[in-house]
C-alpha cells in the first residue's frame, strides 16, 4: 500500500522543496565558465616583455645608421639635441604627473585623476614622447621609421588588451570613466582644467619610486648618442675629450641609478612587493 510521506521531496521545475529538518537543499554548481581572453598569446607575451622588445631594434639602429646634422650644421645639430632632450622631459613629466596625481590609487584602481583627464594611457603616451625625444637626438630619417611605427602598434595592441582587463574587473567605475569620453593616447586639451585640477594632493613620494629608473634610462641614452654622435660626426682624434665626457657622464647617471634601486630596496616596506609598470 503506497502512502504519500510528508518528509517526501516534491519536484518542481527542477527544484526540490519540502526538505525534512535533516535535509538541505545543495548549494547552486558555482559558474565554473572561464570569462574569454582578454587578448591572443603573442599580444600578452608583447605586453609581458614590452621593455626588451625594442634592444634588438636600437642595436640595428645603431650598428647600421648613423646619427645626421642637420643641413650639416653643428650649431643646427645642438639646437636639435636640446629640442630631442625636451621632448624626452616632457614626456617624463607627463608619466611623474600620472603616477603623482593618482598616488591613492597606486596600481590597484582606475586612475581618474590629472592626465587621465586628458587621455586614458599617459604611461604609454609618456614612453612614446621620450623614444621620439631620443630619436631626435639621434636624428635618422630611416631611425624614426624603424623605430616609432612599431612602439605605435605596440602600445596599440597593448591597450587594446588592458582595457579590457579593467572593463573586467573595475566594471561600473571604469565604464564611468569610459563615459567621459577621454580618448586614448591623443590628450584632449579642452579638459587641461580638469586635469590640473584633480592634480592635488601630489604623491611626490611614488612619483619618484615610479620614475626615477625611467629618468635615468632616458638621460643615459641622451650622453650615450651625444658620445656616438660625437665620434662619426668629429671623429675619435679630433673629438677624444668630449665623447670621453659624455660617456663619463653616462656612467655616473647609471651608478646613480643603481644605489638609488638599492635604496628603494631598503626602504620598501615589509609586505610589499615590487610591481612594473
């Protein structure tokens, strides 16, 4: 004889209800669904080693260009250097300035505040301006070719990639900031307001740990192609003591560079962990 039990699950619509006291329901399977790749593998490989990328571009450079006066005029050669060195400190400033301004932010958010106004990649934007700086230095036709159309694509894909990292994981806040409509890369100068006045507070402090190692870099490579271009402009003989000058000068930037790493060492607090950029 069949009697229906109260204790009895009852199905419905694929659900169980009706569980006894000594019952419960299963949790709901967790979404094990992988979200889709943010980018292929050889443009998470670019982005992972976008700093070595270009050696091999720049020793071609410099073992098959050579560095041109202009109209073969070295008064004309100098004001170029000092135009190329200008540009490398204006796209510095740019990077100090995005990493100052957003210094509450760190890495670990979406960064809003002075350039960011401006454009959505000053990081990037400051890279781009200090490799064409330093192309001006060297002032190559064919380098500025070889060189800047591949740092463009370059960041491009990287970008690409980025964003949608953050539409991922900053969701509503960076579709906010999306909103704004900041473009990428080129700076969007009616919003210059804006951007100088979200610059306060500054982290001055970050800012220098951020950047003193691109600093470094850039004004290293300034005395490094100013003693090449010293020797196939001038000539060795004739020109010993200012390439000998420069690649002095050269030196002492990178030993600064390296006690001020070990310094950064010491005083990182305890816990943390070094991140790139």
């Amino acid at each position: 004889m069949h009697v229906n039990s109260p204790n009895k699950a009852a199905i419905v619509e694929g659900e169980c209800t009706n569980f006894p006291h000594s019952m419960t329901p299963l949790p709901p399977a967790p979404n094990t669904v992988k979200p889709p790749p943010d980018a292929s593998p050889l443009i998470v490989w670019v982005r992972r080693y976008r700093r070595y990328l270009p050696i091999p571009l720049v020793l071609l450079i410099l073992m098959f260009l050579r560095p041109t006066a202009p109209l073969e005029s070295l008064f004309l050669d100098t004001l170029t250097d000092l135009f190329g060195v200008g540009i490398c400190a204006f796209g510095q400033w740019i990077r100090m300035w995005a990493w100052g301004s957003n210094a509450a932010v760190g890495k670990w958010g979406v960064r809003d505040r002075g350039p960011y106004k401006m454009m959505r990649h000053p990081l990037y934007a400051g890279n781009f301006l200090i490799v064409l700086g330093l192309l001006v230095v060297f002032h190559n036709l064919w380098a500025y070719l070889l060189l800047l159309l591949p740092f463009a694509y370059m960041y491009h894909t990287i970008t690409n990639m980025e964003e949608k990292r953050l539409r991922r994981r900053f969701t509503e806040d960076y579709q906010e900031y999306r909103e704004q409509a900041v473009p990428r890369f080129l700076p969007a100068v009616q919003n210059l307001g804006q951007a100088i006045g979200t610059t306060h507070p500054f982290g001055w402090g970050l800012a220098w740990r951020k950047e003193y190692e691109s600093c470094c870099g850039w004004l290293a490579g300034v005395a490094l192609l100013e003693a090449y271009q010293g020797i196939c402009l001038r000539g060795w003989t004739q020109n010993w003591w200012y390439t000998l000058m420069w690649g002095v000068l050269a030196g002492l930037i990178g030993l600064t560079s390296l006690v001020l790493r070990q310094w950064k060492k010491a005083t990182r607090p305890q816990g943390t962990v070094a991140s790139s950029s």
